[in-house]
C-alpha cells in the first residue's frame, strides 16, 4: 500500500545531460530501485544510483534534523532506514557514457554522480518543504526502520556476549 498518492517526480537538465526521477513509498519493507542510462537498464547501478541514494539520505536527515523528528544526540538515518519500502526510478540521459564491463551492467561517468545528487538535493528539498504531511509519513516509517535495526543490533550483541560469559574461555588445567 502506498504511504502518500503523489508520485515524487524530479527533473534536471544541465548542458548535454538530463535526470529524471520518480520516487513512490509504500508500507513494505524492500527496496526496488531501477536504474537506467540513456534508455539502457543498469541492474549493477553505478554513479548515478550513487548519487540518488547519497542525495536521498542526506536530505531526509537534514529534514529530520530540522523539524525536529531526530534530536541533536540520535544518530543520523543511514541509507537503509531511508530507502525501506522505496521504489524509484532513476534515469539519465547522456552525451558519452562510460559503461563498466561488455554487459553495460554499470555506469561508470563521475559527473553524474554529482549531476543527480544535485538535482535530488534541490527537488526533493523542495517537494519536502511543500509536502510535510508526505515527509512525515516517510520520516516515521524511516525512524521506525531506524529503531528495529538498532534493537536487531543489541539483541545479536546480548546474545554473542552471553555465549563468551557462558564459558571460561580457558583451557581445562587453567580453570579455578
């Protein structure tokens, strides 16, 4: 079930290069990013997936810092937190790409990394600061994702520290 009606649409052009970005939350819990260059299907990613996810977390956090849904001493979401129950689409248009490998699997151009973490910085920013009931809802299913890792992380920690006081850790003639 989707979180919010509106698609999050983003789009930038910049000399010979062009971005354009949907983003829809729903209430599941896994990532679906599709990612293309020039029409061509890069399921291995590459600098422009790169510089939507960077562009995508550090723009929810600054929003969540600054209406206040984290407080100065919570740690910052990390790019899981934020991308759980995202499904996105991330397509760019170029003169020359660089494609890594004969599959053309990944795409290898540095200045679209830079390119599409502008203009997601710049797009969502804005669509966030329009849209603060859509931002809430994917904010608290970002923190909600945020709280069950940090528990994941202390309940395996418990467990592998009860497993070293269980035993001595010593050797037979070593024992009390």
């Amino acid at each position: 079930t989707a979180l919010h009606n509106d698609i999050i649409y983003m789009h930038g052009t910049k000399d010979d290069a062009s971005a354009e970005i949907a983003i829809q939350y729903n209430d599941g819990y896994n990532e679906f990013l599709l990612s293309f260059a020039n029409d061509v299907r890069t399921p291995e990613g590459g600098m422009h997936e790169t510089g939507f996810k960077s562009a995508l977390t550090k723009v929810m956090n600054e929003y969540a810092r600054k209406y206040d849904f984290l407080k100065d001493s919570d740690k910052p979401l990390s790019g899981e937190d934020v991308r759980e129950g995202i499904c996105a689409v991330v397509s760019v248009k170029l003169q020359e790409p660089q494609f890594e490998g004969q599959t053309k699997t990944k795409l290898g151009n540095s200045e679209m990394r830079t390119f599409v973490d502008n203009v997601v910085a710049e797009k969502l920013s804005e669509f966030m600061e329009e849209n603060p009931t859509v931002c809430k809802a994917i904010l608290d299913k970002a923190l909600a994702a945020a709280r069950a890792r940090e528990a994941a992380r202390k309940a395996r920690e418990l467990t592998r520290r009860k497993g070293v006081l269980e035993g001595s850790g010593l050797p037979g003639k070593l024992w009390d």
